[in-house]
C-alpha cells in the first residue's frame, strides 16, 4: 500500500506560484481586444428589466414599495368614483341635447322644414355661385323655354342608411340585401343607464313602418364595469363594456335577412330512398348586431373567433354612442371622416417620429445631424 502520509507536506511556494501563473495568464487575457469585445457584447445582451431591479432591493424597501401598492390600489378605486360621476354628467348633458336631436330627426324625415335662418350656413362655393348668377344675367336668351322643375323630396333621403354606406366600421357589416331595410332607418337614440342603476348605455334604431318586421325600435344595450377588478386592480382605466343585450326582430313572412334557407338531399339507409330536406342556416347580414354573442357567467372562457366577434361588437357600440350619434350630419357629409382619417395620420406620424428618436442605430438624415453625433 503507497504511503501518502507526506501529501499534505506540499511546500507552500508551488500553491503560490501557481496562483501567480494564473493571475497572469488571466492578465494576458483580458488585454486581447476579442476577448473583451465578446464580453462586452455579452454585457450588453443582459436583460435589465425593472422586475430584475426589484429583486436585488433588501426587504426594507419592498415592503415600503407594497406599501406604495396599497396606495395605487385606493386610487383606482377613487378614479372609478370619478368615471361613475362622469356617467352622472354624461346623462345629464344629454337630456340637454336630445331636444336638438329630435329636431335633427323632424329635418331628416321631413316631418318639418327649417326655416331660412335654420338653414344659413356659408357654403364653400358660395363666390363661384355668385359669378355665375351675374354670368347668366347677362346672358340674351333668344328662346325663352319653361325651367324645369327642381325635385325636392320629403327631408333628407337615405340619411342614415348614408352613414353606413361613408363609414368603414358599419360598411364593412352591411350586405346587399340590408340596405333596402336600412334605408327605412330614420333616427339613431342613445339613452344612458337611470341613476342609482348599474352603468350602461342603450342604442335605439327607430325605423318608420316597412316590408322586412313589425318592430318600430330595434335596441341594443351595453352595460358598463367601472371598478378595479380584484385580481388585477393595476389594469383599471376608466369604465370597459363588459356584456351586451340585443332585442328580438319581429321578422315578417320570408323576410328574415340573417337566415337563409338551404335544401339538402338525403338517402335513407334502409330503404334507399332520396328525400330533399330544407333547412335553415345563419346568414351574415347587419341585423346580427341585435343578437350579440352572450358573456358567459359562469366563468368560461370564450374562444378566440368569440373574443375576437365580442371585442368588435363592444368597439361599434361605442363608436355609435361617441361619435356617430353625436356628429351625423358630418358623417353623412364625409367631412367628420375625413377629420378621423388625418387624426389617424397624426397619430401615426408621431409614432414614426418617436421610434425614430428613440432609434440609436437610426442613420443621419442631414450632415449636420451627423456631426452633432
């Protein structure tokens, strides 16, 4: 058996020596510019994210930081207090508005006629009108013929069913055959949650009597969360749509626009005999909007197409109480889209710009950028 009783009589000078070996050798290392640039770009990979930088704090400071928390949490509950007496001062400002809604309507359907003061508005061509008024004045007729006679229909033809047609959002929702129905549409309500009620807003679609159902008002309501939701208070903004109602059109015979009806041939297994079978299937129409997808309450989750039909329909309903509802008349003109379109722009714009700032690898645009650098 080998006698290792003198392994630990090591001489200390070899472990010293070896350590100055190594230190040296890591000196050489570390003065090769490779090696250097390949751990600096490992530096620079390193994720720094602000959960990363919570983690290195003592204990001391997260629990002043949950503290903080505590804090956020009062003030959401506060912020929803504040969006809950905005719905207040939106239901009130629209009892002030609604009488010159209604007056909107009486002008549309041509139940009255404004008066010539309720009809001044500088037209844009209004010079190009007057040269050629004194153009024509000058002008010697040699045959006097009879005018002929302007049209001059009941109100404001297809007012609505109009908007449809200039907006994209709706557009995109219209078929060919909801249009002669639409254009029975004569006026747009948009009717807010009582008070003491639980948030919500109702859209009412009046249609004058017509050839497609019985219903005279077809609604859809919407109703509102505006508290922080318990598991995830920090995500609080403000009031969200959370689940929608639709109402059940009164179809008359053979008029249903959201079915349509299908024959299919069929072969007894027994007997081999081929029977046609009629049967009805959904049909894409507008009118789907007042049979909306129902939010289920017992906790499932909806599928991906279901969020995706739910979040559209949510987006449409207030972009009716926002914007169309509100500002028609420009819609119908286009002038109001075109308003929407170059906000758009701006938005966009700015985005662009600020990823361009914010770019350090973006390339000089002028010389003297490029010298500043």
């Amino acid at each position: 058996m080998a006698d290792n009783s003198n392994s630990e009589d090591v001489p200390s000078d070899s472990f010293e020596t070896a350590k100055a070996d190594k230190e040296k050798l890591t000196d050489q290392v570390m003065q090769n510019p490779q090696v250097l640039a390949a751990l600096q770009e490992r530096l620079e990979n390193v994720s720094h994210t602000p959960s990363s930088y919570i983690e290195t704090l003592p204990k001391a400071v997260k629990r002043r930081i949950d503290a903080l928390k505590q804090l956020q949490v009062k003030c959401a509950h506060i912020e929803a207090k504040f969006y809950e007496e905005v719905h207040d001062l939106e239901r009130k400002y629209a009892a002030l508005y609604q009488p010159l809604f209604d007056k909107r309507r009486d002008f549309v359907t041509g139940d009255v006629e404004p008066t010539d003061a309720e009809s001044e508005w500088p037209s844009e061509n209004e010079e190009e009108e007057k040269l050629a008024g004194d153009l024509k004045s000058k002008v010697v007729i040699a045959e006097k013929e009879a005018p002929a006679e302007e049209p001059n229909p009941k109100g404001i033809p297809e007012f609505w069913f109009t908007i449809f047609r200039n907006v994209d959002m709706l557009s995109e929702l219209v078929q060919e055959y909801d249009e002669p129905i639409l254009k029975h549409l004569q006026d747009i309500k948009v009717k807010f949650s009582d008070p003491g009620q639980p948030m919500s807003f109702s859209l009412e679609f009046h249609f004058e009597p017509n050839d497609y159902f019985t219903n005279s008002v077809l609604t859809k309501t919407y109703k509102m969360k505006s508290e922080p939701d318990t598991t995830d208070p920090f995500s609080f903004e403000g009031p969200e749509i959370v689940d929608c109602e639709g109402c059940t059109i009164e179809w008359k015979k053979g008029k249903n626009v959201t079915v349509k009806t299908i024959k299919k041939k069929q072969k007894h297994k027994g007997r081999g005999t081929v029977r046609t079978v009629t049967k009805q299937v959904p049909n894409d129409s507008f009118f789907n909007f007042f049979s909306p997808i129902k939010v289920s309450g017992d906790g499932e989750s909806l599928d991906e197409d279901s969020e995706f039909t739910l979040a559209s329909d949510f987006e449409i309903g207030h972009f009716f109480r926002e914007r169309i509802v509100p500002r028609a008349v420009l819609y119908f003109t286009g002038e109001a889209i075109e308003d929407d379109d170059n906000e758009l722009e701006g938005e966009e714009e700015g985005e662009e710009e600020d990823e361009a700032e914010n770019d350090p690898k973006r390339e000089c645009g002028q010389p003297a950028e490029c010298k500043q650098q």
